[in-house]
C-alpha cells in the first residue's frame, strides 16, 4: 500500500464550492495517498452545514496515509477571515496562495506525484495587487517553466489553446511562428508522455473565419499560422491546418486528430464545455509536475448550499492518477 502515489488537491477559494466538492471527493474511495490542502475549520464548518460526517486528520510528518473514504487527510492552513460561503473577502487571497504553494513545493520535492486544484477566484487575488491571471500562469512561475500549454479534456476531445487568459483584442499580437511552434511541441510531447499517444495528430486552428478565406478574411492564417505549422511538421510533429474552427469541431474531423489547438480561449473552450461540462478537466502541460483540474469557477451562489457537483473534480483527480501511472 505504501506504493500507492501520493496525491495533493488544493481547496480553491473558501467562499467558493472548492470545500464542498473536496469534501466529496473525500466520501469516496480512491486508489492514492490523498492529502488536501486548506483550513480544517473551514473545511469542517462547510462538512456540518452541508450534512456530511467526515473524520479529518492531519497529514503527518511521512505523507498521507492510503485514503479511505470518509477520513480526509489535511495539510492544515489558515484563512485569514471568517468565510461566510458566497462571500468573497480579498483577506484570504494570501491563505489560497499558500495552499497553491504548498502543492507546487510538494510536487517538486517529489512528496507528491501529482496535483489537483478546485477552483480559486482570480478577482479576489488581482485585488490585493498581486499580478494573478491564473493556474497556468502561476504554476509556470513557480516552477520555473518556460512555456506551459493549457489543454482541456472532456472524454476523447482534447483542446489545447495557443494564448489563454488576456483579452481578445491582444490575441493577434500574441500569435507568432516561435510562441505557435513552441506551443505545439509542448503539446506533442504532452500529448506522447500525460496520455501515451506515440504520435499525436493535431488540428490546427485558423484565427479569423474560415481560417481567412485564402487572405481575404486576414492574413495571419498565410503569414504566421501555416509557416509555423510547416516547421512543426519539419520537426516531426503531425500537425495539420490551419483550419476553419466552424468546422473543426464536427465528428468527421475530429476524427483525423487527437487534439485540436484553438487559436484562444473563447474559440475553443465552450466547443469542449458544451461536450463535457462538469467532466471536464484542466491539464497544463509543459510543467515539471503534474497537475490537473476542475473545468468550471468557484460557483459561488452553490457554495454550501449541498448542490455542487464533484464530478469535474473527480475527473481531474481520476486523470492525474492515469498520468502518474
């Protein structure tokens, strides 16, 4: 049993469902030395309002122990301020962070094999003036990554995105032949050692419509997209476009690829929410570690109120004990 990988899923924002979902994942079962990250006291409170009957230990010196459902087993931590569920307070910012930090040193260190994240509230961070545009970001900084890659899963349907969190009227800038080229090796090395696929076949978007109507519609299609998809394949690398996304995302195409690469986030990810919502999971690629997630917010108007659903959560932890695997 000692050989059982140690995995680490940090609680999200307090005010949020991240406790109540936790808590779930802590009823069931689950083949792993499950540790979770966040404040016992909240934790407990959120277990007694929502009617759950849970032991709750600390995680000891050696690591968690082989999880049974029911115990959940705490790397203990502080908020900063009472949590009233659903209401957000900027003090605990410092208190979420210390739990991503505490997760990313784990990993590193190797006293963890994976990590799983419930969702935190990018807002309430930012507003402590600390610069926070997400997971990725962070992770990536932390961990001394160079390029990490978000990449979504609901079932087979994989969608990676070539920008993530900055507005839309910055995604052109931000698309060039070097960050392309190195977001699609990141991918296909991704894709080869997270999934076991030798050799990924991967669909390109275009990033105006009809993937620029033969430069009619814009050229970055002509001038970035395609010469960076021609050096990828140079590379080795099976990747295929660019293509129109209107299109892409219909079976028959689906069907030529493992994994689709959007252009930016609102191109790819409601295609892959509509397939698989609430199964869905968050994988970024390009770390040191593993690490997985949920594929929704914080829900704050569900939090304690026993109708969140666990099931994102689930999957993310299901898919990191296949990647460590």
């Amino acid at each position: 049993m000692t050989d059982l990988p140690a995995i680490v899923v940090t609680t999200g924002e307090p005010a949020g469902i991240g406790p109540d979902i936790s808590l779930a994942i802590a009823l069931k079962p689950s083949p792993c030395r499950l540790a979770f990250a966040g404040d016992p006291e909240v934790l407990a409170a959120r277990a007694k309002a929502l009617g759950l009957t849970l032991v709750f230990e600390s995680v000891g010196p050696n690591g968690p122990k082989p999880h049974q459902a029911g115990t959940m087993q705490v790397i203990p931590h502080r908020a900063a301020k009472t949590v009233i569920p659903g209401t957000l307070d900027s003090a605990n910012a410092g208190y979420v962070l210390s739990t991503l930090d505490t997760a990313i040193d784990g990993c590193l260190s190797g006293e963890y094999q994976a990590m799983v994240t419930a969702p935190l509230q990018k807002s309430v961070i930012a507003d402590t003036g600390v610069p926070f545009s997400g997971h990725t970001e962070y992770l990536a900084e932390r961990t001394g990554a160079p390029y990490p890659v978000m990449l979504l899963v609901a079932g087979t349907l994989r969608v990676a995105l070539a920008t993530t969190h900055i507005p839309l009227a910055a995604v052109p800038a931000a698309i060039n032949q070097d960050n392309l080229l190195s977001t699609l090796s990141v991918l296909n090395s991704g894709l080869q050692s997270r999934f076991g696929i030798e050799k990924p076949r991967i669909l390109v978007l275009g990033l105006n419509p009809h993937a620029g109507e033969s430069g009619h519609l814009g050229r970055e299609e002509i001038e970035t997209i395609a010469p960076a998809i021609a050096t990828a394949q140079s590379l080795g690398i099976a990747a295929v476009g660019p293509l129109p996304a209107d299109t892409a995302f219909t079976p028959r195409a689906l069907a030529n690829g493992d994994a689709v690469l959007a252009m930016f986030h609102d191109q790819g990810l409601p295609v892959l929410k509509h397939a698989g919502f609430g199964r869905g999971v968050n994988v970024t690629l390009g770390l040191p570690i593993i690490r997985t997630s949920v594929d929704h917010g914080t829900a704050l108007d569900l939090a304690g109120t026993g109708r969140a659903d666990a099931s994102s959560l689930q999957a993310a932890l299901d898919l990191a004990l296949k990647c460590v695997a």
